[in-house]
C-alpha cells in the first residue's frame, strides 16, 4: 500500500491526514483524519471503474492526491472545526 501523510494546523489545532491505497483486493483508498491525535473521520473513495484501465496505477496515484488535498483545503477552510 501506498500513500500520503501530512500534518497540518489550522486555528492552533493539529490534524493529520492519511490517505492511502487499500489494496486491489478492495478497490479504494481511504483517508483518515485526525483531530489533536483522535480519529475524527474517514472518507474512502472506489475505483472499480479503473480496474482494467492499463493506467490503473496512476489514476490510483491521482486520486490519493485530490483527495489528500481535498481533505487539507477543507481543513483550512474550517470544515472540521466544530468535530
């Protein structure tokens, strides 16, 4: 498995976000995100849909990407803030 981890604050709180590839055995990535060292929520997206692209392991790497940045713009817009 594969993925991307980074730690962030915003407003004096510390988040960290882990969003990695579960495998071709389950057909998702999954992040999960943590609030001051709490899991506070997870988000898994499916990608059945590439499974017999011959790019599959870079439309895998794309969307570990949107979707790490994803989860890190909401943070800095103050989505999580009321977990």
């Amino acid at each position: 498995m594969h993925g991307l981890n980074t730690e962030t604050t915003h407003l004096g709180i510390s988040y960290h976000i882990q969003t990695q590839d579960k495998g071709l055995n389950v057909h998702y990535i999954e992040s999960l995100i943590y609030k001051s060292g709490k899991l506070l929520s997870s988000r898994r997206t499916y990608y059945t849909a590439y499974l017999n692209s011959a790019d599959l392991k870079e439309n895998i790497d794309r969307l570990i990407k949107e979707q790490h940045n994803t989860i890190l713009k909401e943070i800095s817009e103050g989505k999580f803030e009321h977990f």
